[in-house]
C-alpha cells in the first residue's frame, strides 16, 4: 500500500469512527464553556486557576492556555452564535480534529464550529478554540478546501500566535488571565470581538500568517488532503473580494489573498507535485439554504 492510500484509508476510518460516535459537538462545545464559567466563578479573586503559570511568552501552561481561550470563545458565541445545523457542527469538528491530531500539539481538546456571519473569515483562540464564518463556509467547494482552512487556524493555535497578542496589548496580566475589566464584562467583550471576525486576530502581523499558511499545506497533506486545496481557497477569496463588500473585514486581520499565495507557492516550490491528496467534494456537507 502506497503512503497517500495509506493516508487516505485514515483519514475515511477516522471520520467514519467520528460520524457513528454520535457526538453533539454543538453541545459538547457549550457545555465546555458553561464549565469554564463555573470554574472561573470558584476561584479565589486574583488568582488564576492553577496559580500563577505564566511567567513570559513561553511560561503559560496547556491549562491556562486553554481556559483564556475558553472565555474568548464564550464571548464570541455569545455575540454570533453557531448556525443551527447540528450535521455540520459534526462534519467541521471530525474534519477539524482529524487535521489537528496531525500537528505536534493533538492533545489540545480541540473545539471547531461554524458561525452565523455573512463575512468572509475563519480565526482561533488559544487552547484549540477556532471557527469559520458561515460566508467563508460557502464559498468552500470541497472537504479538502475546509482542512486547509481549518488547518491554518490550528498553525495559529499551534504557534500561539494570539497568546503572544493578547500578553503583548495586555489583554492577558502575568498571572495568564484575560483582564476582567476589558473582556469579562458584557458590553466591553461586544466591543472587544465586534461582528466575531476581529476576535483576537486584529493584531497578528503578516509573519504569523504566511507562517500558518504553511503549516496549513503540511497539516493537510499528511491528513491525506489535495496539498494545492488551501491555495485554491485563497484564490477564491482573492476573486470574491472584487465582486462582494463582506470579505473586506478578512484584510483587516490577514494579508492580501495575493500576497500570501505568491509567499506560499515559493515556500511550496515542486515539493508537493507528486502528492496525490484527495479533495473529496462528494463527502463535502452542502450547507441548507
């Protein structure tokens, strides 16, 4: 057996345990928040959970990693809740969770879901938290795109990428948590995240995303996936910002499409011309009207 039948058996046996599982991922990623609000509730005023973690970029624990994300989630889902499809919740998170396990980091307990928003734009918070727009959702054309978009937000995630932002503008003190003042309250949260597609990400330089742009070609590749998938969508996104007003708030938080396909054909070079991945647009969820 070849290496990509190989990878391709993988990734059908491991989405397939994921479809009979049963799982309600919808429910599974609220009832992690309800339970992050319950702990932060039962800890001491002043202290982060687990103590004082972290001590530098470098020093924050998977723990405090994870319950800052938690809370940043929270409030996005507050402010632009989850399409109401439970089929396609499943669908993202067993591909979404297929693409992680390939990373150095497949113990994070990743959550994925897909937002109620027209813009164009996918983005994480740290501990493994990450989403898509159902705008960006419907411009995908087959499985292979949506790992490849799943899987550059995994690189920022794997990278912490916005744990580095949020310490950085001071959004995190040094005792790892996220300032109760700017993003505990209701209404400061509303500001932080805007329409949910700033979350986070509004600072991330074009050094951070080049860099998940590769990340997201290797973590696709070995997930079995078409390693040219990820460049088609940034090519679509690139065609669909001339013609519609709702990708423009993606280039407040990601370089130009154009710029970024130039810097990742250079970084792929030849490598990839003999990778037979596969795109599986049969087995692509087909969003309802």
């Amino acid at each position: 057996m070849t290496r990509a039948m190989k990878w391709l058996w993988l990734v059908v046996l491991a989405l397939c345990c994921g479809a009979a599982s049963g799982l309600d991922f919808e429910q599974e990623l609220k009832k992690a928040l309800k339970e992050g609000v319950q702990q932060k509730s039962a800890a001491p005023s002043g202290e982060a959970q687990g103590g004082n973690l972290l001590s530098g970029l470098g020093g924050v624990s998977q723990e405090e990693e994870i319950a800052i994300g938690r809370q940043i989630a929270g409030n996005l889902v507050g402010a632009s809740p989850l399409v109401k499809d439970k089929r396609l919740q499943k669908y993202v998170n067993n591909v979404g969770r297929w693409v992680a396990s390939q990373s150095e980091r497949p113990d994070l307990p990743w959550h994925f879901g897909v937002i109620e928003s027209n813009d164009v734009n996918a983005f994480a918070a740290p501990g493994g938290y990450i989403f898509l727009t159902r705008g960006l959702y419907r411009l995908l054309a087959n499985e292979a795109e949506l790992a490849g978009v799943l899987a550059h937000e995994a690189g920022h995630v794997i990278r912490q990428h916005h744990l580095k932002i949020l310490q950085q503008s001071r959004l995190v003190d040094m005792g790892g948590k996220l300032i109760a003042k700017q993003v505990g309250d209701n209404n400061a949260a509303q500001k932080l995240i805007g329409s949910g597609a700033e979350v986070v990400a509004r600072s991330l330089d074009k050094g951070a995303e080049f860099e998940a742009d590769r990340i997201a070609v290797v973590l696709s590749t070995r997930a079995g996936y078409d390693a040219f998938a990820f460049p088609e969508v940034l090519q679509q996104i690139g065609h669909f910002a001339k013609d519609d007003g709702n990708v423009a708030l993606l280039f407040k938080t990601h370089p130009h499409p154009d710029d970024r396909l130039e810097k990742l054909g250079l970084a792929m070079g030849d490598r990839f011309d003999t990778v037979k991945g596969q795109t599986l647009e049969k087995r692509f969820y087909h969003l309802k009207p």
